[in-house]
C-alpha cells in the first residue's frame, strides 16, 4: 500500500496550471516539524516535502495562504518518469485551522 499523510506549513504555492487535456494542477511545498519516536528514542523530524493537487483539490488554491497548517494524505511517486525525486500525490486537503477538507 502506498499512502501516506502529513502535516506541515505551507511554505510555497506555484501559480495554477492546466495540463494538456484540461486537467487543472496546484503545486505547493509543505514544511513538517514534529516528533516521533524512533527504536525507543525520541525523534526530532524538520523536512519539507513537494505536493501536487489536481482536478478539483487544484481549486483549492483560494483557500490557501502562505503559512497555512494543512494536512495532506495521499500516495508518492516520481516526480516526473524516470525521476529518482519523489513527490506527494494529494487525495486529501485539510486546512488544520478550519478543518475544511476537500477530496479528489
């Protein structure tokens, strides 16, 4: 199974674009800062962490504002084919302040 969800501050939003069939497409970066515990041990985790939304998670964008919590659930892959850069693929936007969630 590959899913995975995470939270983090919104630190990037790239302008809305459409791809060649239509399909409109939202790129962001997610900064997570968080703990977890790792072979007994605590563990400090700091990552960022590219994110695409399309078709209707893509409208979005409006709610959006640099500096937003959101979680983000969804699947990895390459970033492009071929790509050893992985990329999160968004099934599931929450904004963690209001809790308004969209699903694609």
């Amino acid at each position: 199974m590959n899913r995975l969800v995470i939270t983090g501050e919104l630190l990037e939003l790239s302008p809305i674009r459409t791809t060649p069939a239509g399909i409109p497409v939202l790129e962001f970066r997610l900064f997570h800062d968080g703990e977890t515990v790792e072979a007994g041990t605590p563990r400090r985790i700091q990552c960022d962490i590219s994110v695409v939304a399309m078709a209707e998670l893509a409208g979005m964008y409006k709610s959006l504002k640099l500096g937003s919590m959101l979680e983000v659930e969804g699947f990895i892959a390459p970033a492009r084919k071929g790509s050893p850069r992985l990329r999160l693929h968004a099934t599931h936007i929450r904004l963690v302040d209001t809790d308004q969630t969209l699903n694609s």
